[in-house]
C-alpha cells in the first residue's frame, strides 16, 4: 500500500531528479523509494557509510558531502594548520 509524503528540496534538484528520471522511464516517486529502501535495508549506520552510485553522481553537482558531527574549535583549527603545511 502507498502512503503519501510531502518533501522538501531545492528547486535546481528537483528539476534536475524529474529530467533524470524521466530518462530512464521511472517516475520521481519510484526513483526516491527505490533509494530509501536501498540505505533503510542495508546495515549502514551513518550516511558516510552509504555508497554513491553512479547513476546518483551524474545527477548530482559535485561531490557528495555529509556533515553528521560538527567539530570542535580546535579540530578546526588543527585542520586549518595542518593544510597550510
């Protein structure tokens, strides 16, 4: 049984995720239910551990970044340094 959901994303998206299904003759509802079952079926414990597809790279702007933990001033800072090196 379907049950409906209201979702919110960027417009450029959106857009972008409606021409890419299209073109592979699925509808955007299919195409995000497929993707949810994908990551609630396997045992990922965090986003990091979620492999991207191919096929999500290529609709997708650049690399995929998950930011879960912020992190602490003085990693920051240690990071910062460490880039300048």
């Amino acid at each position: 049984m379907d049950a409906k959901i209201t979702l919110s994303f960027n417009e450029v998206v959106i857009k972008q995720a409606k021409q890419y299904a299209e073109a592979n003759n699925i509808s955007l509802s299919r195409m995000i239910e497929f993707l949810l079952q994908k990551i609630t079926s396997s045992n990922y414990t965090s986003l990091e551990d979620f492999p991207i597809s191919d096929w999500v790279h290529q609709i997708a702007e650049g690399e995929a970044v998950y930011q879960t933990k912020h992190k602490s001033r003085k990693a920051l800072k240690e990071e910062f340094y460490k880039s300048k090196k």
